[in-house]
C-alpha cells in the first residue's frame, strides 16, 4: 500500500476514533443528566460537574434547538433520539473543522517556486500568520463560550429595585419582597444551586417571597424534589406565593401545584390571597395587600377577573404572571386595575452580544419584557433574570438572580 494511502487510512481512523468518543460522551451524558436525571442527592448533583457537564453538552445545543423546532419535542429525548442527535452534531463539527484544517495546510504550503526554509530558520512567516490567525479566532470564539458555560452561567447575583405605589399603606411602606424564578430543576440546573438562591433569598430577610414558575425543567419526577427545595422558605415563617410556568404545565401543572401548596405556598393561579398589614400572614379576606395570580401565558388560562373581581379598589394589588407578556393581553389591558406584575420566563434573554443583542430567548414585543422594571401598557412589570437555564446551557452577559423589591408609596 503507498505511502499516502496509508497515512490517508490513518487519518481517517483517528477521526473515527474521536467521532465515537464524543457521540459517546455526549450519549451517556445524555442518559445520566436527561434520562436518569438525579434530583437532590448523589455525587452527580455537585454544581461543579454539571457546569462540566453542560460545557460537554454545548456544542450539540444548536442542533437539538433545531431539532425540537422541526420535530416539537421540548423535554428529553429517548437514548436512541440523542444517539442520532450527537451523530449529527459530531459528524457536523469534525466535518468542519477538517476543511479547516485542509485549508490551513494549503495556506501554510509555501509556493512551488519558493526557496526551501532552511531547518536554522524555524517556521515561515506565512505558517506563522496563519497559526496565529487561526488561534486568536480561536480563544476569540471558544473563550466567552466557555467562561459563560462555566462561570456566569453560575454567578447568582441580588438585584435590588424600589418600586413606588400610589396606593401602598403605609403599614407597607418599605416592605421587602424576594422574588425567586426559573430554577429549572433538571439536567442543567442541579439542586445544589436552588438551594443556594434559596439560601441568598433567606438571608435578604425578606417580608414576603414570590415564585414565579419553571421550578422544574422537564418531567413528573422532578416535580416533588423541586418543590422540596422550597421547603426553608416556607419553615422560615415568612409567607410564600407562587404561579406556575409553562414547564411545570409540561411536566404536570396540577401535581407542580399541589406539591407546592402541600408544602405550605400560596398557589395564585387565576386566583388570590391577601397579606395582612399587622401580623404580615396570608388570609383569604380582602385586607392589606392583595397578592393575585394568572395563568401561564403558554399552557394556561389567563382569567383576571376571577384573579381580582371583587377586590375593594382601595387596596394595591401585586399581580404573579410567570410570562411578562402577559401584561400585553388586550383583556388584562381591559380587565381589573393592576398596580405591579411580577414575572420571569425570559432569563433576561440568556446571551447578550454586542450590537445583536438577544438573539435567542425574545419576546414578541422585542426587548421590552427581557428583564427588568419597565411600564406596560396597564401597569409596571418587573421581570426576573431567573436562576435557572432553558434551551440552551449557557448565559452570556446575562447572569442568573434574586430579586429584591422594596415598596414605597408614591412620592
């Protein structure tokens, strides 16, 4: 066999070899993360190896965004579909990256009418401008990807806003909420990290403490863990709140919202309870502060006037609606008076780039509802960061939080 052939079978073994082991890696990682996906204990549910874990799972994201658009299949996929996922993926990438290769090695080749380098010279100048090149896009591409991976995707922040109210009592003035959202327990998001925004919640020392939906990623048997990690927040004494968002309907909304109910939540759903200014406990009679819910914009219904008929207009309502452009619905436009909407859904778009802005999580309104305190058409809307992650694991300029929110009374 020549020469050239041989080395020609070489190559090829080798990019075999590398095409197995990652559709491997990526396979198994897809069983124990996806399939087989630990809740609250085990030694896989340590931040630091999902955060490894999710770097190895990236370079397929795109191709499994692309193909849960065409197919609609949004939770996790069975071990054959994620085989034939990183088949593709790998097979895509290795392609790839060989015409690069190829490329640089005819750019690198000097010209046949060149003088040969002399061994005391080292590299030419033109493989070393190549190389060079090829590196800088490199670290230039690879290096926000990983740092975003692995560090800001985990980087939990507070972020403190005042919020003024016309109508706030002054029993409430100053009263501190702690909104939690987006926690999304599941192959990402490992219990470990709830349980530190939990913890960063408590130690706020809040008055009062809403969830905003997505507790769970995908999957019923998800659903009794996550709501387990909210279990401090309710044995603090301190009233908790909470909707539903659209995975936890994916999963299994009624299940979703009875484990947090039987925990001790306040479930709000198209419906209502009220923080009384004395004691600063929920009670069912109009009194205080009203704490009202909707439905998940998604895969639920939005019903305001059962959320807040028969409300005395005197009182300022506080509405939870874990989708922000919910505040955009001509019938909640319409419907009864709402003094501040408090939502998440978005993770702030997730990845930020310069002059793009967000091209991955946007809503139909643009920027408006990415993150944030911004006016609604009707009423403020307060929008979460979130802690979790969803389509993507990764979170470029865009960092996971706990918000704090002190109400005042208007000026």
């Amino acid at each position: 066999m020549p020469a050239t052939a041989t080395s020609s079978h070489r190559r090829a073994v080798r990019w075999a070899a590398v095409w197995l082991v990652m559709v491997t890696l990526g396979s198994l990682g897809h069983w124990l993360f996806w399939i087989n996906t630990p809740a609250n204990d085990g030694p896989l549910t340590a931040e630091w190896l999902r955060r490894a874990a999710n770097l190895v799972f990236f370079p397929s994201a795109p191709f499994a965004l692309l193909a849960s658009i065409g197919l609609d299949i949004w939770g996790a996929r069975p071990l054959l579909t994620a085989i034939l996922l990183h088949a593709m993926t790998w097979t895509t990438l290795l392609t790839t990256l060989a015409i690069v290769l190829r490329a640089r090695a005819r750019l690198v080749k000097p010209p046949a009418n060149a003088q040969p380098t002399p061994p005391s010279r080292g590299i030419s100048r033109r493989r070393l401008l190549v190389d060079a090149s090829l590196g800088t896009a490199t670290i230039a591409s690879a290096g926000p990807i990983v740092h975003g991976v692995i560090d800001t995707s985990f980087d939990l922040r507070v972020e403190r806003y005042t919020v003024r109210l016309p109508r706030l009592p002054k029993a409430f003035a100053g009263l501190r909420i702690v909104q939690l959202s987006d926690t999304h327990l599941g192959p990402r998001i490992p219990a470990a990290f709830i349980r530190r925004a939990v913890t960063t919640a408590l130690d706020l020392s809040p008055d009062l403490i809403l969830l905003t939906g997505d507790y769970v990623h995908n999957g019923e048997r998800q659903i009794a863990p996550a709501a387990e990690l909210f279990e401090p927040l309710v044995r603090s004494g301190r009233p908790v709140v909470g909707v539903l968002g659209n995975h936890d309907w994916y999963a299994n909304g009624p299940l979703m919202s009875r484990a947090l109910g039987d925990l001790g939540v306040a479930m709000v759903d198209n419906a209502r309870t009220f923080l009384d200014p004395d004691t600063r406990t929920l009670r069912p009679d109009p009194i205080g502060l009203c704490l009202a819910g909707l439905g998940d914009l998604k895969t639920d219904r939005i019903d305001p006037a059962r959320a807040l008929d028969g409300v005395p207009d005197d009182l300022v309502r506080l509405v939870l609606a874990h989708n922000p452009d919910t505040a955009e619905l001509p019938h909640v436009v319409a419907g009864p008076r709402i003094d501040l909407m408090i939502s998440g859904h978005y993770h702030g778009g997730q990845i930020k780039l310069p002059l793009l802005g967000h091209p991955v999580l946007r809503s139909p309104h643009g920027a408006k509802y990415i993150q944030g305190l911004v006016q609604g058409p009707a009423c403020q809307v307060l929008i979460s960061r979130g802690v979790g992650m969803s389509i993507l694991p990764i979170r470029l300029g865009v960092r996971p939080e706990v918000v704090e929110v002190t109400l005042l009374p208007d000026a």
